[in-house]
C-alpha cells in the first residue's frame, strides 16, 4: 500500500529529470501528500507533460466521485483484470512523481511506527500509475490517478508487505510509451524497487495528519523511534 509520499523537489530540477517543459507548471514543495489531494503528473501524448490530477482513481463509469476513495492503489498483480484499472492500463498511463513515501511499521498491538522511504541517492523519481478522466453531474472534468503497487522487497518487509512501484529510470519512457498496449509486457515491468537502492528511517507522528504538511514531517525522530497507537488520516 502507499496512503501518503513526498515531492520536495523543485520544479526545474523536476523538468530536467523527467523531461517536460516546466514554464506553465507551478510547484512547492510537498512533505506530505494525501489520497484526493491534487498530485504532480507526466503523461505522454507525442510529449511528455506535467499535470496535477486528484490522487485516487475515478473510473469514468464512476456514479460518483467518492469512489475515488477506494482507489489510491492498484494491485499490480491484479490490474490487468480489473473493470476499474484494465483500460487505463492499455491507454492511460503516467508517472507521479515524489522523491518519498511513508508506511507504517507494525511494532505489535496498535503500535505503529512511521517511517519515510526514499532512494539513497535522495533524488526525485516516478511511481507506476494510472489515470482517468471523469465528468461529474455538473459536467465538469476531473483528472484523477492511482498508484500501483507490488509485493515488498526482503529490505522493506519488516516495514509493510506492500510497496509502491518505483519505476527504474531506464524503464519510464517504456511505460509512457503509446504504442505499448501489451497488458503481460506492462505487468512485467511491475517488480520489487532494487533494495540496495532504498533507505528508510522513522519520523515523527506529524505524519499521521494530512494537516501537518511542512518540513518537519521528514525530519528523522532517533530519539523517540516514531512510536504511535494511531493510524494515519487521510483526505
């Protein structure tokens, strides 16, 4: 699962990245990103462009938009098949981007420790996803996007069993692609992050609140481990 990430980085240092024109893209930094709140994209359409887009998935056949809710992941193992993710997998593909992500690690009981995962190098990258648009009652267009996830790797196990994915860098203009269209070639590029390319560290329980949304929220917590009885809020 990932129910809450990270995107610090500046917007030209983003553009340069993962290669789009950032003169009309407005960015700041953002410590602690939510489900429906609006996220930082990069479709492909003859050219890579970045957009925001409500963070959980509304299907186009959607009656309503809170079905976005149940949303903000998609099981890579299973979203070729899915009614809701299927056609968004052939047609609509994107990167988010973020340069973290937060799971909560369970110590036993309802304790829970929160902590941030990032790439050792600390750079931005992309997660796998999807995106839909759908138009509500008052004919009004919403983009909206999920992320896919897979099993956890051996480094992130004790953490969570689940993981977003995290595309290598090589693999991104491939899951842009247009032309690619194959669902048994796309799930293949649906694995594990490499480990040794991961670090994790606890924060504090800022995190659990959406409302919490500064610096401090990724500031390593050493002398208290993270420890809390609470699940994170989301929306």
């Amino acid at each position: 699962m990932c129910g809450r990430y990270s995107l610090k980085a500046d917007i030209s240092q983003l553009a340069l990245r993962f290669e789009f024109a950032a003169d009309d893209v407005r960015h700041e930094p953002a410590y602690n990103i939510a489900p429906t709140q609006q996220v930082l994209t990069v479709t492909n359409d003859g050219e890579r462009q970045a957009q925001y887009m409500r963070w959980g998935l509304i299907p186009f056949w959607a009656k309503d938009k809170k079905m976005g809710y149940r949303m903000i992941n998609a099981r890579g193992e299973t979203v070729a098949e899915k009614p809701s993710f299927r056609t968004a997998l052939r047609r609509r593909r994107c990167l988010i981007l973020a340069d973290g992500f937060y799971e909560w690690q369970k110590l036993g009981g309802k304790q829970k420790r929160p902590r941030r995962i990032t790439l050792t190098s600390d750079e931005p990258f992309a997660f796998a996803g999807l995106w839909e648009t759908w138009k509500d009652p008052e004919g009004e267009l919403i983009k909206s996007c999920t992320i896919i996830t897979t099993a956890a790797n051996e480094y992130l196990k004790p953490i969570h069993d689940r993981m977003p994915v995290i595309l290598p860098h090589g693999v991104e203009s491939l899951w842009l692609d247009q032309d690619l269209d194959d669902p048994m070639v796309l799930t293949s590029l649906l694995t594990p992050y490499a480990e040794s390319e991961l670090a994790a560290y606890p924060v504090s329980t800022l995190v659990n609140s959406p409302r919490n949304r500064g610096p401090e929220v990724i500031v390593a917590d050493a002398a208290s481990g993270g420890l809390t009885a609470a699940a994170p809020e989301n929306g």
